[in-house]
C-alpha cells in the first residue's frame, strides 16, 4: 500500500500537477493539505475519474485537508481538535489493511509566526490539543498513521531562510 502526503497550495491551482502524481506513482491514498478551497468547489469529478474517492473538509481560500483514497474509507471526522478559530486543519478516516483498523490522520498545522504572537500562541495550544487526542485515540488503536504538514522548523536546512523565519 502506498500513501502519500503533499501540502498542494490550492488543489484546483495544482490539479494537472496532482493528476499526474496520481498517474506516476498510483498511490492507494494521497493526503492533501492548504486545499484552499471550500468542500462544494473541490475537483471531486477529476479524482473520480482516476477511480478515487473523496473526503474533503475545505475553507475557502485558506487552510483545508483532504484524504481521497483508491478504498473504502469509513469513519470520516473533522472534528477530532475543537479549533476555536473553525480553521478546517484536520481530517481522519479508518480503514482495513490486512486485517487491521489503520486510523489515518491528516494535518495542516497552524504556521504561528512570528514568535511570540496570538498565532504562535494558537499553533501551540493546537498542537497540545492534537497531541491530547492522539494520546486517547493510541490507547484504543495502536494503528495510526499521522502525516500532513507540521510547519515545524527543526534545523536551519529545514527552511529557504532561517534568520527571517
């Protein structure tokens, strides 16, 4: 099984880049971050096509994530973090892969910059509220595959430039 995950910058912007993604590598499932657009204007039809379905929880012109999948996919949610800005940062979904229940969770984290600003205080009050609810979700499923975009800077090669960010 193959499973990928791309912070895509605009899914309708990238979709001739993601399509032949799609038809380069064949993933079984692609995870899409900063969709950038709402669930209604999602490009379901070209990925329907491509024999893949879609689960999209969008905002339009920022943020949005997005699991579409070759499988069934079940137990869709989008509210596993309370955001109390309603930013659309998080989508999960189970499957079953050689007998197992796989929980897939997909996240685009807040960015927080500057330092020590209201954002970076969001992105680490939202980061302890993710790493709260894996904590729960691992003591019923130890099967989680947790990918997305972090925006997280750990070393200096980890960003284009490190004395501005």
């Amino acid at each position: 099984m193959i499973i990928s995950s791309w912070n895509v910058n605009s899914v309708r912007a990238r979709i001739d880049n993601i399509k032949s993604y799609l038809l380069k590598y064949k993933p079984d499932i692609l995870m899409m971050q900063e969709i950038k657009t709402e669930d209604v204007n999602f490009p379901y039809d070209d990925f329907s096509a491509m024999d893949y379905e879609s689960h999209v929880f969008g905002q339009k012109s920022y943020n949005g994530v997005a699991i579409i999948s070759k499988g069934k996919l079940k137990n869709i949610k989008t509210d596993l973090i309370k955001d109390k800005l309603k930013q659309s940062r998080i989508i999960s979904a189970e499957l079953e892969y050689k007998k197992k229940n796989i929980q897939l969770i997909n996240i685009y984290t807040p960015n927080g910059n500057p330092v020590d600003t209201d954002k970076y205080k969001y992105k680490k009050q939202w980061l302890d509220d993710l790493i709260n609810q894996l904590k729960g979700l691992s003591k019923k499923n130890s099967n989680i595959i947790l990918a997305g975009d972090f925006n997280i800077i750990p070393a200096a090669e980890d960003v284009y430039n490190p004395k501005k960010l």
